[in-house]
C-alpha cells in the first residue's frame, strides 16, 4: 500500500493494488485490504483496472473492500456485453485492481 498524503482531520488518503483472481469466482469476489489503514476506511474514491475493465463496489468492512469485475471486452448488446460480471473461473491473474481511499 502506498500512502499518498495526509488530510486535515488525520485522515490518511491510500492507495492499495491486488493481482486479480486465477480463478475469478462469484460467490467469492476479491478483496483489496487497505493495510496502513489501523481504523476503517472511511470513502472509496476510485477503482482502476490494468484491463480497463470496471470495477464496482460489493461491500466495505472496516479496512477490506470487496469488489467485482464487469466486463469482458465485447461490444456493447453482444453476450457478455461490458456491464456484465466476469465468469466464474476467468483467469484474471496477469491484471492489477487499484483503489484509492481515505481514512484513519
């Protein structure tokens, strides 16, 4: 994790990246631990995707972001179009997912 800078209220403004799942699952999605964190994230500002595919939020906890990766590079209205999640077992392993946050 990187820690970018530092906000009034001894918020601190974070970056963290993960290599992507070898074997992308549902039921399960990623996970991104914002490690110099020692309290909870208190906002999500961005997601970034080496594969420009999107990112959306699936839950926060305290420091773990879980989320899901839309798109799988297929015009838009085709099976599989760009809003659609990944399937199960997509090797998504060659990628980097980035967040940046803020908190304490």
């Amino acid at each position: 994790m990187t820690v970018l800078g530092r906000l009034p209220g001894g918020f601190l403004l974070v970056e963290q990246s993960v290599a992507g799942p070898a074997s992308y699952a549902t039921a399960s999605p990623p996970t991104i631990i914002f490690t110099d964190l020692s309290q909870n994230v208190e906002q999500v500002l961005s997601f970034t995707a080496s594969d420009e595919r999107q990112m959306t939020l699936a839950g926060l906890s305290g420091r773990t972001l879980t989320f899901r990766v839309r798109g799988d590079n297929n015009p838009i209205g085709t099976a599989g179009d760009p809003g659609d999640e990944v399937a199960d077992t997509t090797n998504l392993s060659g990628n980097t997912y980035r967040a940046l946050a803020y908190g304490r």
